[in-house]
C-alpha cells in the first residue's frame, strides 16, 4: 500500500490526485499577492485540482545584491497567513535559516529548504 500525507486537506502521493503548488516568486505586495491567490484559487476549483499557495518572504539567493529579496519574514508570512484564512488553502514558504522555521511553522503548512 502506498502512503500518503494530508497537509490541510491536502492529499500528496498514493493514489490521490496531482496537486498544484504554485505562486509568485517572491511577494512583490499584499494585494498582487492576494490577486495571485484568488487567480490561482479560482483556477485550481474549476479543474478541479488542490492547491498549496507557494510564496517566499525573503529570496535570498538573488545573482545580485541590488535585486529586491521580499517583504521579510514578518510582513510577509502576515500575508501569507491572509492568504490561507481567505481562501481555506495551504500555504507553503522557504526559509533561509534554523532560526526562521520556528517563525514560519506558526503559519504556513509547507516549509522549503532553498537548494
């Protein structure tokens, strides 16, 4: 029997349905986040396919120092914890060190690990 996981409704792997993980890159704002969201929720309900909403606070591994990294850890994980009250779906983020999955694992049902 294959297993699987449930990650707020969710299912991953078994027989369950491909599931979608998408989002923009980087949190450029609150409301082109929101408006992402509400695209990709709208999108995922009509096909039919779940969906884990996926943003980073903070691109830390950016080719240049200049280029804009996110809105941080505090800002940017209260975004994405609107996100997962407004539209009842999983969030998932990266985080850049040990110090920030306890931050982050108060909101978001997913956590990364950068490559």
């Amino acid at each position: 029997m294959t297993k699987s996981i449930n990650v707020n409704g969710v299912k991953f792997g078994g027989r369950n349905p491909l599931a979608l993980i998408a989002g923009p890159c980087v949190i450029e704002s609150r409301e082109k986040c929101l408006a992402i969201a509400d695209k990709l929720v709208k999108l995922s309900k009509k096909q039919g396919i779940p969906l884990v909403f996926k943003a980073s606070y903070d691109k830390a591994n950016r080719t240049s120092i200049n280029s804009y990294r996110g809105p941080g850890i505090s800002k940017g994980l209260d975004i994405l914890a609107e996100i997962k009250a407004k539209y009842n779906v999983p969030v998932l983020t990266d985080v850049h060190s040990v110090e920030e999955v306890h931050i982050a694992a108060k909101v978001v049902d997913i956590i990364q690990l950068p490559a």
